[in-house]
C-alpha cells in the first residue's frame, strides 16, 4: 500500500526517484520489510512533505548532512534522500556495499547494479563498494558485521582486512549509534557466533575492551550459548510462569533494546566490574534502564562466575532472592540459570539440574508477584509505632523489613502474629545494641579499686 502511494506521488509531481539500499536487498532476498528506502532527483523535504501529505502521516529531517527524512507511516517509516552526485550511480558510488548499493527505478525499467550486488547476494558475499567506505562512515565498521550475521553473508577476505585494519576508526562513530548496530546484530539471535565475529574482526577489543580478554570473554560466550537456548522457547522452560515471563519479554527495555537484546547484552557483560560498567554506559550512551540492568547483573556475579542459583526458592532465602535483584528479578534469574551449572539438552530433551529447577522455582515465585497476588502485609509503620512506641527512623525500616520478610515468605498469616515478628525483632535489636555496648565501655574496675586502696 505505502509503496503504490510513493509511487503514484512521484509520478503525479513528476519526481524520479529510485527504490534503494535495503529495500532492494530485502526484496531480491525475499525479505518482508516494512521500510522503504528511496532517493529522489529532486529536494528530498518537498517529497517527504508530500508524500506525507497523501499517507496523512508526521515527517521529519533525519539527516541535514545527507538531505535526508523519514515520513512516519501506519505501517513503516519511509526514508526520502535527494540523489547524490550527478546520476543514480554516482549515489550507489557512495553506499558501503554492494549488496546495499542497488536501486529500481520508480518509472519502470531493470534493476540499477553497477557493483554487482544482485550476484553477491545470491552467492551470499558481502563486498565493499570501495576502499574508503570506513573512511567515510566508520559506523559501517560494525554494520558490516551485522549484515553478515543478520543476512547470513560471508564477508569476502579484503573486506576482512579492510575491517580489521580500520576497526580503531569505530571510536569516532557516535556511542549511540554503535549501540544500535550491536542491538540490532543481536536482535538475530545466536549471539556468541555475533560476539566471535566481533573478536575475530577486530571489533571487540575497541568497542568493549573491558570483556575482550579471554578470561572474561570464555565464560560469557558459554554463558551466551546456553541463554539463547532459554530465550529460543522461554515458555518451554518455566512453563508455569509463561504469561507473565512473555509480556516481560515482550517489553522493550528502552528505545534501542528489546528485552532480549537486553539479556544478551547484560550475558556478555556479566563479568564486568561496577566501575567498567559505569564506563561502558558512558561509552556506548546506554539508557539509564539498560544501565541499572547491567548495574544489578554485575552485582549479583560479582565481576566473577556468580553465586550460582544454589539459594532455597521457598521461604525467607526466595524472598530475599527477589528482592535483591528487583526490579530485574526475571533477567537475573534467566542469566544465572544460563550460567556455569546451567543443565544443557541432552538428546534433544532438557536435562533437568537443581540450577534449573530453582530457576523455575524462583521464576515462579516472581510471576506471582507480577501478577499481583502477593498481598501486603496488615501491618505498616504507622501501626507498628502505636503498638510499640517507636519513633520514625532506622530501627523502625529494620522492623517493617522483618515484617514484610516474615508475611512474604509466608511464614506469619495474621495481624497478631506480624506483632508478635515485630516485638521479636525488636527485643533482638535492643540485646544485640546493649552487647555492643558493653563491649565498647572499657572495664575500670580495677583502676578505681587501685585508686581507692591509694587514697
């Protein structure tokens, strides 16, 4: 529908324009997109401005250097650029890759191919246009990764080269704009081979350096293996939380990442230290919610392996387990599941560890609470300082702490019993404080009789 309502605009004020970049890829891949990519020979706003016009759609400029903008349409967005040189070739002259580098004109007639694409495509090679591509964008430095992953291409050996050689160049691309292009390589799954091919290239060590070195990268690669397993049929593994875990996964966890992007970035990342975590959300311009993510992994690995998923899902140790890790507890526990003691498919069938088991447990234990049947308790702050006489402060959080602690893990199911918690935890509070005490006043016992005999 969107590409007739282009068309016919075009044709109406007379425009010659060309259908290009990955719009012609997807279509001769028999790809479905959404998008469209087009170049006109004309003001590139005037176009998008009409074209907006007749799809009753917004518009705006994406890219002053290029004269480039994006009409926002019910079904995709639609990319309008203004030709670039003195003709369609010198515009493909100035794309990255040949597969990339292919128009169709609006007007009728073949596919425009200067480079070759159409034949790289089908013999699956992804090949520069030119020496100069990273020189003149070093973002396709980590484009050409994600076409090869995502498109199944194999990059040819000077492309390789051409990468490896350059790949210190990506430093001046834009931290967010490196991001996308990470998010969207692994948007595709298979993350660890997407990781490797990042390594291999060069890629890694300058983008990520803080998990490039093997002693960090061995474990997240396992770790990203065995995640992909989980994130491949998540309802499979923690069946009983299936509603609550698939709208989880279905919310993105900002504008660039999809909660499993999310979960394969933390993954790789999970043995990063707090302070490396700060540089790389500077970096890379991560979202203050992508960064709490990474924030409450590490902290629940600890720069290291983990604790693994060894606590009790039931009682106060679940309780506590969820709490520590909120508001990631899924992510956390998908994560710890995925890590070293993680079970692996044995003979296509799951084979069934105590990480695993708990991993549900515990998943199970969130679900509940995700879906709101996990009640507060009949006691709050208010009534625990009229019953016990306390004023605001440290001692009364410990004391409702204790509470909740106690009705969450359901080890008290009346407002008689929570009192008696309370006066419990606070009567330990008040031995504990005069044992420290005690322990701080020096003993001058023997002085004072000493003096007296003195005197």
């Amino acid at each position: 529908m969107t590409l007739e309502v282009v068309s016919e605009v075009l044709k109406s004020r007379r425009i010659k324009g060309w259908l290009v970049g990955g719009s012609v890829r997807d279509r001769e891949l028999g790809r479905y997109s959404p998008d469209l990519d087009l170049v006109v020979a004309a003001d590139a706003a005037t176009a998008a401005r009409e074209i907006a016009r007749v799809l009753d759609a917004p518009w705006f400029a994406l890219s002053e250097r290029h004269g480039a903008c994006r009409v926002m349409a019910r079904t995709g967005h639609v990319d309008v650029a203004a030709l670039r040189g003195d003709g369609i070739a010198d515009d493909l002259a100035q794309r990255d890759f040949t597969v990339n580098a292919m128009a169709v004109p609006f007007e009728g007639g073949a596919i425009v191919d200067p480079f070759r694409g159409l034949a790289h495509l089908r013999q699956s090679r992804l090949v520069a246009v030119s020496q100069s591509i990273f020189r003149d964008d070093p973002l396709r430095l980590m484009r050409a990764p994600r076409f090869a992953h995502n498109l199944g291409l194999e990059p040819d050996a000077a492309l390789v080269r051409a990468v490896q050689s350059e790949a210190s160049l990506i430093v001046c691309a834009a931290g967010e704009r490196v991001t996308t292009e990470m998010a969207l390589t692994l948007s595709a799954g298979r993350s660890a081979e997407a990781v490797r091919r990042w390594r291999d290239l060069g890629l890694l060590e300058v983008v990520l350096p803080e998990v490039a070195a093997d002693e960090k990268l061995a474990p997240a690669l396992a770790l990203l293996e065995r995640l992909d397993e989980l994130l491949s049929s998540p309802t499979e593994w923690f069946l009983t939380s299936r509603r609550s875990l698939t709208e989880r996964l279905a919310t993105p966890v900002d504008g660039v990442m999809s909660r499993p992007v999310a979960l394969r970035m933390a993954g790789l990342l999970h043995r990063s230290t707090v302070s490396e975590n700060l540089g790389i959300a500077r970096r890379l311009k991560l979202s203050r919610p992508m960064h709490g993510l990474l924030q409450t992994v590490t902290g629940y690995f600890g720069g290291g392996p983990g604790r693994g998923l060894s606590v009790s899902p039931s009682g106060r140790p679940g309780v506590l387990f969820l709490w520590e890790v909120a508001p990631w507890e899924p992510e956390v526990i998908m994560l710890a599941a995925a890590g070293p003691a993680a079970p692996a498919r044995e003979n296509g069938s799951a084979a069934l560890g105590s990480s695993l088991e708990c991993a549900r447990s515990l998943m199970g234990l969130w679900s509940e609470r995700a879906a709101g049947r996990v009640s507060s308790p009949p006691l709050d702050g208010t009534v625990l300082m009229e019953e016990l006489g306390l004023a605001p402060g440290p001692l009364l959080g410990r004391l409702v702490r204790e509470v909740r602690l106690a009705w969450e893990a359901g080890e008290v199911r009346s407002r008689d019993g929570l009192l008696a918690v309370a006066r419990g935890a606070l009567e330990a509070d008040r031995e504990e404080a005069g044992q420290e005490k005690g322990e701080e006043s020096p003993d001058m016992s023997g002085d004072s009789s000493g003096t007296r005999s003195a005197g």
